[in-house]
C-alpha cells in the first residue's frame, strides 16, 4: 500500500524560510515523479511543484517560481520542498502526491498524503 | 498556463438522480502521442482528493461504474448516472498535459 507522510509544516513568519519533507513508502519511489500540491482551507487545489524521478526535470507554478525549490533523495525515499520568502498567501495544506509516470506531465497523480499545514503570518 | 473553468460550481442532487459537470480547457489537451491529458477527482470532506477517471473516459480501478467520464480537445465531462450519498464532496478537473499543472476551480455536489 501506497503511503506518503508529510511534515515539516508550522506557524512561520512572513519573510522566513520552512522546509517540507515527504517520506514515502510501499512502491519504487525512484520509478516515479513526485509533486506538491497545496489547498487553502475551503478552497481549491493548487499544483505547486514536481520533479521527474532522477531529478533532471523540475516545474513549478508561476506564483513560487524563484521562492520554492523541490528536490528528492531516491536513497532515502523522500521528497522536500525548500519555501523561502514566504508569504501569508502560501498559508495552505500542502500535500505530497505520487505521480503515475516517471515524468512530471504526461500523467496523473495517483496517492496523495494526509497533507502538512503551513501558516505564514506575523 | 493551461486553463480549466468547471461548472457548475455547485449541484443540489436528489439521490438516484444524474449528475453532470464540465470543464473546459484554453488549450486542447489532446497529445501527439495520441493520449488525452484530462483527469477528474473527487476529494470528500476531511479527505485527500482521489482519482475517478483518467485520460477523459478511463475508470481508476476501484471507481463505481455509475461514474463516466467523455469529451475531446477541450471541451469534457464526469457524469454520475445516479447519485449516492456517498458521492457527496467536491470535484476536480485537471490537466497533466504540461507544467504547470493545474485544476479546475471545483464543483461542489451535496445532496438534497
């Protein structure tokens, strides 16, 4: 069974930096693209960043382009998301989500975590 | 960056009645591998989104049979034949033809 556990999310100041981890379990982590996608409370999905599943193809939504950096570590099963500069409009849950393909397009995202809440504010 | 207006943005449904809600594309979603980016979720409340139908008209495996998914291009549709209690929460269209990815704006479905 598909698992993906979220963490790293909290109460941080406008400005400052926060780092999410996602530790995945029961499949080829290293097989497949990973993503974040994150969710205002009430509101709509927002694909926020993917990686490819050797790292040599990223993208990124235009509103955390030069803020956001997602990498992954296929030894240790784990995908992050480093947040600079946040901002109160990145206050969302933000999930981990398995890519059906290698690639970060050309699929669906097929297991999504229970997802971490970060709050930007003062 | 790729488009996707859903509507209705909510539906009142009596069970055992149809359902029907559309997404329409900016830009065709159709590959030149020949395959249709186009996928629908469905996330209840409390809950993680979860995939009905991928590719326009494919049934994730698990997926009830009463929901089906159609259209071509730009242009698509989840039908729900008749509705359960269950189907309750909000649907999603998405497109995974190229980053950035991106959602619809959602339709809420609750029953009357």
């Amino acid at each position: 069974e598909v698992q993906l556990v979220e963490s790293g999310g909290g109460l941080v100041q406008p400005g400052r930096s926060l780092r999410l981890s996602c530790v995945a379990s029961g499949f080829t982590f290293d097989n497949f693209a990973m993503h974040w996608v994150r969710q205002v409370p009430g509101q709509g999905l927002e694909w926020v960043s993917g990686i490819n599943w050797i790292s040599s193809g990223r993208g990124y939504a235009d509103s955390v382009k030069g803020r956001f950096t997602i990498s992954r570590d296929n030894a240790k099963n784990s995908l992050y998301l480093q947040m600079d500069s946040l901002r109160p409009e990145d206050t969302a849950l933000y999930y981990c989500v398995k890519g059906r393909t290698p690639l970060v397009a050309s699929g669906y995202l097929d297991s999504w975590g229970q997802g971490t809440l970060v709050i930007v504010s003062s | 960056d790729i488009v996707l207006t859903q509507t209705p943005l909510s539906l009142s449904v009596t069970p055992g009645q149809p359902a029907s809600i559309s997404c329409k594309s900016s830009q065709s979603l159709l590959h030149s591998d020949g395959k249709t980016y186009l996928y629908w979720y469905l996330q209840k409340p409390g809950q993680p989104p979860h995939l009905l139908i991928y590719e326009v008209s494919n049934r994730f495996p698990g997926v009830a049979g009463r929901f089906s998914g159609g259209g071509s291009g730009t242009d698509f549709t989840l039908k729900i034949s008749r509705v359960e209690a269950d189907d309750v929460g909000v649907y999603y269209c998405m497109q995974g033809i190229q980053p950035p990815l991106t959602f619809g704006g959602g339709t809420k479905v609750e029953i009357k």
